[in-house]
C-alpha cells in the first residue's frame, strides 16, 4: 500500500520578509492509521511549525552572527604604539530550550533551538603615526589601525566538542574579515608615577563581513515518540540541518578603563552598530515509522536497526517511512547596541585581550586574543 500524505509546497512571507517551503510524506501501511483530517489540516500545521520553529532558529543564528561580528577585531584599549599581528577569536550565541511545535493535528518531536558563530581570524594592527615616522606628540599617534581574516574549518571532532554530545556530528566553514579605525580622543592620565592610569577615552568605527556554513546531523540512538492526533508511534531515522548565514556589520564604540601595575588595563565601554544579513535553512529526516497495536509494549527502534527491521516486528505492528523536508530563507536589518567589558594583559612584547559583548537578553559574545607587539 503506498500512499501521501501528504505533498505541500508552502509558500508565505516570514516575518524577514523571505520564503519558507516544507514538505512531509508518508508511504506504507502505517499511513492507514494516520487520520483524515491531516490532509485538510497539514498545510495549516506545517505554517506552524514553520513559524514556530524555522522563524527562531534562523533569527537566533542572523543575531548571534551580528554579536560575534561585532567583536571580532579583538581591540583591547583601542591604542596601538608602532605594529602588533597575532590570532583571534570571537564567537557568541544563544542557548534557549527545545521547542515542541504541536496543534490538534501534529505534535513533532522537541527540537533543538540553538544559534552560534564562530569566527577566528588573523589580525594585523598598526599606528599610521609610527608607519610614517612622525614624532609621539604628532596628531596621527593618537589613530589606530586593526585589521582581521579568515577562511577556517571546524571539523566533526571538534563539533563533538563544543556540543558535549557525541550524537552531534558535523561541519562548520567560516570566512571573515573586516576593520576598524579608532582615535584616542582624550589622552591617559598616570596617578602614583603611573602605577595607576586611567586610560582616557577612544573612539572608533569598524565595518566587519562573515560568512559561516554549517551542516550537521544528530544521530538518534533510538526512535522518537510521535503523536498524530491520538494515533502514537515511533519514528526513527536522524535529524539533518545545514544553514548558510552571511553577515555585515558597520559600527561605532568608545572604550575607557583603568590601568594597573603598567601591566594590566581593565577596560569598559559601549557602542552601537547596524547589522544586515540574511541566511538559509535546510531541515530533514527520514526514517521508519512504526505504530504498535499494543500499546502496553512501547516499540522501541534502535539506531542500528532502523535501516532493517525484524520482519517479526513488521508483521505485528504496521509500518512506514516517514520523511519530512522543510528549507528558508531569510534577511534581517537591525541595530543593536551593546556593552563591552574587557582585560587587556601587555607583558613584554605580548599582549593578551579578553573582552565579553553584551548585546541584550540571552544574547552574549565574547573573544580572545594573543597578540606580538613590536
């Protein structure tokens, strides 16, 4: 017996103003004890899964990428003495709970609702003042120049790590780069033979780009329970999820701070920045779909089984694949202004930076920096 249920195409403008398009079927015997009224009530189910799901992890991910953009120069103070190069990283993210998208038709299984970036990069800073040789006093001493890039990979491992899941498995591409030049408004004033300082105030813009790819699988160990209205059954098989999110941010901060012992500078601040990106969602998963006749002995279907069933099983219980394909698309323009807490560590030639961006509720960033100054 073969039979869908059934094909949609949706089709509807997202609160980004872009298309969402989901498809869910279903081919054998079990489909027989799936109700009617799916077909009449499944386009109005999928817009809600949709809206409910999809519209929060792509907003999730585009702001995420805005925050980790932001901080990606890895600029401490703001000042740079002759030419600094070294490595950074930034990365920020939400972390909200699982979402259970569900109406008197479906109920789907509890799905994840994570965003994150990742953008390491190479960084190159340097004083205009120093590069054409002009006196301390010079006006151009007070400008700082900092650049950053990078092309990188995050591989399965290390996608296994960041999760803490081992039924995570995974790849993430990143490319970035951008700028920012910055000038010392208000000079630093030394207290105590400057065993004190405070460290004035400096001012600066940056436009910053990033790119990030990411596909990723969770490997179920075992078939999740689903529930269409009152018919219950397991449905095996793992979840697939890719995004492609491209970003741009243009912004504006002025940074101030203490410094310490002539080795250490504590640093705080605050900006505004104007953000635009856009980014696609693929989701799928397919797998078997057993109902059980016996609803005292919950079927269980393990991962290494799902691909072939004990024929036993089949006759006792009907059976089906089940398959559910969803892809969006969105675009997103927002400001965000955000607060900038930070440790600047300069030991001989090397400077150590760690800064966290605060850019709302449930939306952080944070990066790190090693730096050779000459």
């Amino acid at each position: 017996m073969k039979r869908w249920i059934p094909a949609f195409a949706l089709v509807f403008s997202l609160f980004f103003g872009r298309d969402l398009s989901a498809q869910f079927q279903c081919e054998g015997s079990a489909c027989g004890f799936l109700p009617e009224s799916l077909k009449q009530a499944g386009n109005q189910s999928l817009l809600k899964f949709e809206r409910e799901y999809l519209k929060e992890v792509l907003k999730t991910n585009l702001e995420a990428g805005f925050l980790a953009n932001i901080g990606s120069n890895n600029v401490g103070t703001g000042l740079v003495r002759r030419v600094q190069i070294g490595v950074s990283a930034s990365g920020a993210g939400y972390k909200k709970d699982d979402i259970q998208v569900r109406d008197d038709v479906i109920k789907f299984p509890k799905l994840p609702n994570v965003g994150g970036a990742v953008m390491p990069a190479v960084t190159l800073d340097f004083n205009p003042g120093w590069l054409f040789g002009v006196e301390d006093d010079h006006f151009l001493r007070r400008f700082s120049v900092y650049l950053h890039g990078m092309n990188a990979v995050v591989n399965k491992n290390q996608i296994e790590s960041l999760s803490n899941n081992k039924n995570f498995e995974g790849r993430l591409t990143v490319r970035s780069y951008g700028g920012m030049l910055r000038y010392q408004v208000v000079e630093k004033v030394g207290f105590l033979m400057n065993l004190f300082t405070w460290n004035g105030i400096n001012v600066g813009a940056g436009y910053h780009f990033a790119e990030q790819n990411l596909a990723v699988s969770y490997l179920e160990g075992k078939a999740s329970d689903i529930e269409f209205s009152g018919v219950k059954g397991k449905w095996g098989g793992d979840t697939n999820l890719s995004f492609n999110t491209k970003v741009q941010s243009t912004h504006v901060d002025l940074r101030t701070g203490i410094g310490l012992f002539w080795v250490a500078n504590l640093i705080v601040g605050g900006g505004y920045s104007w953000n635009s990106g856009n980014n696609t969602i693929s989701l799928s998963r397919s797998g078997p779909f057993i109902v059980s006749r016996d609803q005292t002995s919950p079927i269980e279907i393990p991962r290494e089984f799902q691909t072939q069933l004990d024929p036993n099983l089949l006759a006792q219980n009907a059976n089906a694949k089940l398959s559910f394909a969803t892809r969006g698309e969105s675009n997103s323009r927002r400001g965000i202004g955000y607060g900038i807490v930070g440790l600047e560590l300069d030991i001989f030639l090397l400077k150590i930076i760690a800064e966290g961006l605060y850019g709302g509720k449930d939306l952080y960033s944070a990066n790190l920096g090693v730096k050779a100054s000459f």
